[in-house]
C-alpha cells in the first residue's frame, strides 16, 4: 500500500510546482492542483476494486496530472521507478486513451473530479464534458461491481440538472450569514496544504489502532480527513470564507480525538481563520461517548458543524467495507446519516445543491438496498 511519506511528497510536488511555496494561488488554480490528489484519495476508498488495482489507480491519479504538464519526463520516471508495480503504472500512464477497462475506469475518476470545483457551479460544466462522464460511469457501472466512483458521478450529473433549474438568487444567499467572527479569509498557501497533508498522513496518532484503515491495515487513516477536507472546498454553491473554514476544520478534525490537543491548537493559531476553523473543529469531535454521543448531541451544535459531518459520513460510508461485517453498526449509520442529511437539506436550501448533500442521499439509498439484501432495515 501507498507508503504515507511517499504520498505526502508527491502531493507537496503537485501543489507547489512552478510557484512559491507562500504564494497565494487563485481560486481555481487551487482547485486545479487539488483535483488528481482528490481523484487519487477517492480510488483508494473504492472497497469492492482488488488491492492491486487500487494500489495502480491511484499512482496513475496521482501522477497524472504530473504526467501531462511536464515535457521532460525523466525526474517522473525516476520517481516512479521505486514502486513495486513501475511497470503497470507507467503502462497505464502511456496508453490512457486505449479502450479497456482501466482506461475507462481511470477516465472516470479523471473527469468528475474535473467537474468539482467548477467556477460559477455546476451549472457551468460543459455539455460534453457532462455527456462524457455519463458515458464512461455507464460503462463501469456495467463492467465493475458498486464502485464509489459510479456515486459521484451521478451526484454531478444530478446538481447540473438541479442547479440549471434552480430559482435560488444569490442575492439570497448572500443574505445567509455564517456568522464567522472574521471574513474575507485568505486562500490557503499551498506550502500550507502541503504541511497539512503531510500532518495527517506521517504523524502517528497517540493511539496506535488509529494509524490505518481499519479493515485493511494498511492504509493510512489520514485520506479520510484529507479526502472530506478537499471536498468541502470544492462546494462551489458554499461561500469561499465557509470552504476555507471547512477545508482546516475537516483536515484536523479527527486529530483532537486521536491526538494531543496542544499540538493542533499551535497549527490553527498559524492559519489566519484559525480561530473559526478551531469551534469546529471542537465541535466535531466526540471525545467520550463516541458514536452514541455524537447521535444524542450533534444536533444540538452549530448548523454549520453538521454541514461539515456530511462529508464526514459521506467519506465513512464511501470507505464502509468495516460496516458490512456488523449491520447493526450500519443501520444505525444509516439512521443517523439520513437524519444529518434531512437537516442540512432544509437548513442550507438556499445554497441548493450541495453536493455533499446529494452524494449523501445516494449514499443512504445504496445502504438500505444493501441492508434490506441482508433482511436489515435503516431505523
């Protein structure tokens, strides 16, 4: 599996190539160096691929973008030399454009991480990029078996329809105040990312069970906060000043359970919404009583920490596989999804569609097919 040292840099390497590490990007130039690590950290959620074709997926993802824009290939090649599966990556990287399974699969992950984070909403996607991964999610939903990746897909297609027909004015949104007790936060530095990838990634928790996934053993647990914290950003519907927010609360939001308080507190001071990113973050944690807390008091916290644990679930159900050897665990999952999802579809309409929100309720969809399979039902 993917060593974390190895995954931190390449991604320090993808985000700060050709610019200084303190520079601020634009938005979308951000956004376009964040997507191969996002397409990258969602193959690895996919349960139902086998080992070696998440292991290959995701160094192809992660290279791609790597791959494409250098004319000189040679430092790449030495990198990837070191792997174990060279020859299979550097494969899959020469012949993207060949008509197998692979290709198609890969382009799948390509294209709708390209739809996320798209200036002006999902509106704006263009008919045949849209007409592409419509196309290529029939194929793997025909040729693989319940791929994440197919969810998604799905998900973006829905909120370009939604949006299209959506009456929703921003001169309304404008009007939702999060109530931040600062605004006009600054874009974070990629130098910034890149330490907070390399946190999640290479710091061992205090408590050792807690440094993998854990029905595999193997994958580091850091792509879960890494993989929501990226998501959130690309919310183009959300105001940029809640995404920072959610972007630095998501990053660290398991580490005030699994690790020494102290030490996060040092790092938010460091970010300029630190202090906003720091209530969440707090607030999304439940340090004793663990999932029976979090159910009986969740709702009881800021609109916009529940917001936040959409995605939380979203990327605990995406990564589910330790659900389906305990379906009492799943139906109560389930429950509390369904519940956290109903919430924020009402308390944030106004920033219809979310796509959280949507991959949320396909989500619940395919886990009560799931548990009615089994003679289970969501509560």
């Amino acid at each position: 599996m993917p060593d974390p040292e190895f995954i931190s840099e390449v991604a320090r390497l993808i985000l700060t190539e050709n610019v200084p590490i303190t520079e601020e990007l634009s938005e979308q130039a951000l956004v376009r160096r964040m997507r191969p690590i996002f397409a990258a950290l969602t193959v690895l959620h996919e349960t139902h691929l086998d080992r070696n074709s998440r292991i290959v997926c995701f160094y192809v993802l992660l290279f791609k973008y790597w791959f494409e824009k250098k004319g000189e290939r040679t430092e790449l090649f030495m990198i990837l030399r070191s792997l174990d599966c060279f020859d299979e990556v550097w494969a899959a990287l020469n012949n993207q454009k060949s008509s197998g399974k692979l290709p198609v699969l890969l382009q799948l992950y390509t294209s709708v991480s390209k739809a996320l984070g798209v200036k002006g909403g999902f509106r704006n996607i263009r008919k045949k990029h849209l007409r592409r991964i419509e196309i290529t999610a029939a194929f793997v939903r025909t040729n693989f078996d319940n791929l994440n990746i197919v969810l998604l897909a799905e998900t973006v297609l829905l909120c370009n329809l939604v949006e299209r027909q959506s009456k929703i004015s921003e001169s309304l949104r404008a009007h939702f105040d999060f109530k931040f007790e600062s605004c006009g936060y600054r874009l974070p530095t990629v130098d910034w990312i890149a330490k907070a990838i390399h946190m999640v990634l290479c710091n061992p928790p205090l408590k050792e069970e807690y440094m993998v996934r854990r029905w595999d053993k193997e994958t580091p647990a850091g792509i879960h906060p890494l993989w929501a914290a990226l998501l959130v950003f690309f919310e183009s519907s959300l105001p940029l000043d809640a995404r920072v927010v959610g972007f630095w609360s998501l990053i660290f939001h398991e580490w005030l359970e699994e690790n020494d308080p102290e030490h996060i507190k040092v790092m938010l001071a460091e970010i300029n919404c630190g202090a906003d990113a720091g209530i969440y973050v707090q607030e999304m944690s439940f340090l004793k009583g663990g999932f029976r807390r979090e159910c009986a008091e969740l709702f009881n916290r800021r609109p916009f920490t529940i917001c936040l644990k959409t995605l939380d679930k979203c990327s605990n159900f995406l990564d589910g596989k330790w659900m389906d050897e305990a379906l009492e665990k799943k139906e109560r999952q389930t429950t509390h999804l369904k519940k956290i999802c109903e919430y924020v579809s009402q308390t944030f309409s106004c920033y219809e569609p979310l796509f959280c929100v949507h991959l949320a309720q396909k989500i619940i969809v395919r886990a009560i097919h799931e548990l009615k399979r089994n003679n289970r039902q969501c509560l």
